[in-house]
C-alpha cells in the first residue's frame, strides 16, 4: 500500500475533526459531547472516504 492510496482518507479525518474541534472550542471547553463529536466526525470522514473508491487513472496518461 503506497502512501497516496491513503492520502485521501488522512486529509479528510483531519480536516472533518479540525472543523468539529474549532467549534467545540468557541466557549474555551471541550465538554465530552463535544469530544464525542470530533471522534465521530473523524471517523465517518475516514468510513466515507474508504467507501468511496478513487476513479481510475486514464489511460495515456
């Protein structure tokens, strides 16, 4: 497995659980729902990303 087939699915994880935790932050606490949130996000973005399969390269190119 080379690090670009998974490239997708870190980039996703993070960017879905940087934008749960910058608004869980707001008020200064991160309570354990807001916590719970940010795994869940990071985890569907990661189970969306697996399910979803790149397209295939072109040929030629």
């Amino acid at each position: 497995m080379r690090i670009s087939s998974i490239a997708k699915s870190i980039v996703g994880g993070l960017s879905a659980g940087a934008a749960a935790a910058v608004t869980a932050v707001q008020d200064d606490v991160v309570t354990t729902g807001e916590g719970v949130t940010i795994a869940l996000a990071v985890l569907t973005a990661w189970g969306i990303t697996w399910a979803v399969p790149n397209r295939p390269p072109r040929p030629g190119v």
